[in-house]
C-alpha cells in the first residue's frame, strides 16, 4: 500500500507541474498578444498595479553596490508575476550568433530557459526579484537578428526601460552593425536606458593588443555618441552578466551604484 500511495502522489505532484506549466506558457502567449495589441494603441490601456510593502513568501535578498537582487534560486516559479508585482521590458538587439541567447541564459537560469517563450525571431524570458520589497519582474525580449526579425523589433522596443545593444567582440562587422540597431531602436523607443554590450570577452582577450585597442576605441566611440554605459561580457566565464542587470536596476530605481570605470585594456571595460 506504501508503494501504491507514493506512486499516487508522484502522479498528483507531476499533474500539478503540468498544468503549472501550461498555465505559464498561455500567460506569456496572452502578455506578447497583449503587448502587440498596445503597440497598434497610442494610449496605454492599462496602470501596473501599487506594490505591497511586505512580502513575506520571497527567498532571502541579498544587497550588492546598493542594489537589491533575488536569490538565486528564486526565479518567476517561485513568484507570481500577476501578484503584485511591476513587469518592465528589456529589450536586446543585435546581430545573429552574437551570444545574445547565452547571456540571458546565463542571468535567468536554466529552469527559466526551459520555460521561456520561443517564437520565430523572438524570445521572451523572465527574472523576478526585489527591490527594496518590492517585487520586480524583467521581461527579457532577445530579438533574433537576422533580417526575418526586424518586424520584432517595433513591439520589442515599444515600452521597454532598457534595451540593450549587443556585438560580438571577436566579429567587428558585429560591431559595425551597433549604429543601425540603435537608429532602429530609437523609431519606437526614444526613453529606454541605452546600454552596449560587447560579447564573448574570454575570446576577445586572445585577439592581438592592437586589435583589441582598436575595438575598444571602435566602441567606446559609439557608446558615447548613443549617450550609453559600455560592458564588455562573457556568459561562458560570467563576466558582468549579473553586475550589467544591476547597473539597470540601480538607473531605473535610482539606487546607489559604486562600480568603478575599467578602461584597462585586456580587462573586462566598463565605460560610462
């Protein structure tokens, strides 16, 4: 009877994820309908909700740099995103093959991943966390970039409060594209915080010195002309990942922010 009554419960329990689950996947398929009925509107159709003060079923915060950020186990599963909570766009552009993807992956994890919403040219994600008891919920559009997807890019921008310009920095025809996605991104967003990302660090260090000199003269030159923060990134080793999510949290909530800037060539840049 032991055995029966816990093969029952594993059925009960695995049920229960499922619906879970699809319950999750029809959310996102009604907020990107939603979002794409907006974008047509010029008025905005809705208010978000007052954040409630207290939040008591949340996994311990820890602080950085002043700036409040989730556990790491604690992804949108763990909390509800129609619960009290303010959702805010992210947006990222740039071309294929860039690490676009990876560095998501990297910041919301591998359960978020398995949960995210993949459309042609579109991927949408979510990282829930805590601001100051405040529950805040980053809705992440990776836009594909291949010429297919440039249609995505209206309702990617539109609303969004970051959007994030990416390039390979071993590809500099990568780099060369940053101009385009910015002017692109501008048409339908004229607010968002403008951020440069170079990718794939751990590789770009291995790239002859005046190489390297000449990319980073390349894009501190565009982040300045796009009045934008530049990071140089790696998801493989984690590199700034984290830290470029917390700068953003800090400028949207006017937290303190003590990161220093790194012009250090053969280091990680952080130029703003």
């Amino acid at each position: 009877m032991t055995q029966i009554s816990r093969k029952i419960l594993h059925l009960n329990l695995q049920l229960q994820w499922n619906i879970f689950h699809r319950l999750t996947f029809f959310r996102r398929i009604f907020r990107f309908v939603f979002d794409r009925i907006r974008s047509i509107y010029p008025r905005k159709l809705f208010k978000y909700r007052r954040l409630e003060p207290n939040v008591s079923s949340i996994s311990p915060t820890t602080v950085e740099s002043g700036v409040a950020t989730c556990d790491p186990t604690s992804t949108s599963r763990d909390l509800d995103l129609d619960a009290d909570s303010v959702t805010l766009k992210i947006s990222l552009l740039g071309d294929c093959h860039i690490g676009k993807t990876s560095f998501v992956i990297k910041y919301v994890g591998d359960e978020e991943e398995q949960r995210c919403l993949e459309m042609s040219g579109l991927n949408l994600m979510d990282k829930v966390f805590l601001v100051k008891d405040a529950r805040i919920a980053f809705s992440i559009w990776d836009v594909g970039g291949d010429h297919a997807s440039l249609n995505h890019v209206p309702i990617a921008c539109k609303d969004a409060a970051a959007i994030l310009i990416m390039f390979d920095l071993t590809s500099r025809c990568t780099l060369n594209s940053v101009p385009g996605w910015y002017h692109q991104a501008r048409k339908w967003n004229q607010t968002a915080i403008p951020i440069l990302i170079g990718t794939k660090f751990d590789d770009f260090v291995h790239l002859p010195l005046d190489m390297q000199w000449a990319i980073v003269t390349q894009a501190r030159g565009y982040a300045q002309a796009m009045n934008a923060t530049l990071f140089f990134s790696s998801a493989t080793h984690n590199i700034n990942v984290n830290k470029i999510f917390k700068f953003i949290t800090a400028k949207l909530f006017n937290l303190p922010w003590t990161v220093e800037r790194n012009l250090t060539l053969g280091e990680p840049i952080i130029d703003f």
